[in-house]
C-alpha cells in the first residue's frame, strides 16, 4: 500500500492518537507484506560454469513450466554464501551437491551410497533448515585430482595412491573453497599421506586447469565433469580409497517457496535425470572451449530433452 494512503486514513484521527494507530496499522502491514509473494523466483548460482550451466537451466525451466517471473542472481561466490542468501530469502533456489550439503552445510560425516546420502540430506534440510531438494539431475560431479596426461602416461600413475610416491616433487593447486571445506585438501592428504614440494597455491577455478596445463602447477583439484579436462589432456587419478562421497547435482529450493508455488516442484521434477555425466562435460565444454553463451547451450539442452520449444 502507498504511503499517501496510510496518510489519509490517519487524518481522521486528532493528533495525539494518530501515531500510536498508524505503528500498528503499519506493523500489521509490513507483516502482510513480508509474507506475501508476487510471482517472482530469484534463481542463484555458484561462481563456477557447471553451477551456472545448471542455474540457467533452472531458470529456464521454469520460465517454460510456469507463469512465474524468473530473477537470476548467479555467481554468488561459492557454497556457503549462495546457503546464507537461501536461509535469508534473497533467492529461493540453487544447484548444490549432495557430498557438499552433508559435509560442508550439515557438518556431516562421509559414508553412504548416492541414494542413502540424498536421502539423508533432504531429510535434514527439511527437518532443520526449512529447505528441500529436487530429484537428482543425473550426473555424479565428484572432485577430480587432475595432472596432465603427459605426466600420467610417462609415470604410469592412475591413482591417488600411486601419485603420493611423486607429491613431493609437484606444486599443487586448489580453490579457496577445497582448501576450508571438511570434506577437502586437509582429509585428502591425511587419506593419501600427500605432501607436495610447498604449500599449495589457492586460485580461482576457473585458472586451475589453464594452470595445470601450462606447467605452473602439476596437481590440480577440478571436478569430473570438467569440459577441459579431454580437451587440455588432462588425466583424472583414481580416487582407490573412496575419500570422496557422492556429489549428486541437485536443486536446493525453500520449502516456503515450493508451498507458496506447487508448480515449482513439478517443473525441476522434469530435470530429474536428465543430465549424464558425458553430458554434463559436454555443456562446461561449449562454454569453457567454446565459448558460447549459456542461455543458448541451456536452451538447446532443454530443447533435445523435449522441455521446451
């Protein structure tokens, strides 16, 4: 409502009274409006191409499925900013993984299959933090120690367990969040017994495998999904121990946001398995190799997949 408006209905009122009514008639209006909704969805992102990819998609999707009015407010820097800006209303969705929600939000410990960790962070979301998760994507994006194929072929190395003989001689590099998170750098090293020649280098992700490639590092911790990694020759070692939990892409969403818009839910359930592994390296290629807009490659995805026309 209009402040002019709140203004005329006070000035019936003498003098003395009218402020003591209006407080409370405002009160009881900014209370209405908080808890209202227009038909407006705020989508969020990570500051990495695959969140954006799936962000897009997201956005996308809904734009499609729905009336709703679709905001995007990507690249908020990684995990735990993008889970303050849902706690705090300012998006109402984000693509997460499940290997991430529970160790890194929940402060959980690394153990179960994909299905048993989904399950067992969607119930804590809901029960705890007022949050909910779509149905799996499709595709597992676990972290991938990386080190050029050159290197691979010439040591023989395929495992994590096999490179701890060469860490001593190799400059590693890693992203601000891999280094803090407890499912991170710290409980990798511990596993493998990894120690690399200094300390290692914090970069951004986006300059991790250019890096690597280049020889300005030899160890890099990059993602599965990676498009670069076929494209740069790179070699993914083996995670043999298992350190790793599964990293199912999903969408985080409020449950408020879902009560208030049932079509919501029902447009990322036609995500649901929709995106392989192969896939899902395809799309961070067309951006991060090719260099093509995102809200083109995400429209041609969802248009093979018959979501929209």
């Amino acid at each position: 409502m209009r402040r002019d408006k709140l203004k005329g209905r006070c000035g019936s009122f003498q003098a003395g009274r009218c402020a003591p009514v209006c407080l409370v008639f405002l009160a009881l209006l900014l209370s209405s409006c908080s808890s209202s909704r227009s038909d407006h969805i705020v989508v969020g992102s990570k500051n990495f191409t695959e969140s954006l990819i799936l962000g897009e998609l997201l956005a996308q999707q809904l734009e499609a499925r729905t009336h709703l009015k679709v905001e995007r407010r990507f690249y908020l820097a990684g995990t735990y900013i993008c889970q303050q800006a849902l706690l705090a209303g300012r998006i109402d969705m984000y693509p997460e993984y499940t290997g991430t929600a529970l160790t890194a939000i929940l402060k959980q410990k690394v153990g179960g299959n994909k299905a048993e960790v989904y399950q067992r962070v969607k119930s804590e979301y809901e029960a705890r933090l007022g949050l909910t998760l779509g149905p799996p994507f499709g595709f597992n994006d676990t972290f991938a120690m990386e080190i050029r194929g050159e290197d691979a072929r010439r040591l023989g190395v395929k495992t994590l367990s096999q490179a701890a003989a060469f860490a001593p001689q190799w400059r590693a590099g890693f992203g601000y969040e891999f280094m803090e998170r407890p499912d991170g750098y710290a409980g990798l090293a511990a596993a493998y017994g990894l120690h690399f020649a200094a300390a290692p280098r914090v970069m951004d992700l986006g300059l991790l495998a250019p890096a690597l490639k280049d020889h300005q590092i030899d160890l890099a911790a990059g993602n599965t999904t990676d498009g670069l990694i076929p494209a740069l020759d790179l070699f993914v070692l083996e995670d043999d121990r298992h350190y790793f939990p599964p990293y199912e892409a999903v969408a985080v969403i409020r449950q408020q946001t879902e009560q208030h818009y049932p079509e919501v839910a029902q447009a990322i359930a036609e995500l649901g398995d929709k995106i392989s592994d192969r896939e899902m390296q395809q799309l961070n290629y067309a951006l991060d190799g090719q260099h093509r807009d995102v809200k083109d490659v995400a429209h041609e995805f969802l248009r093979s997949k018959g979501l929209v026309h």
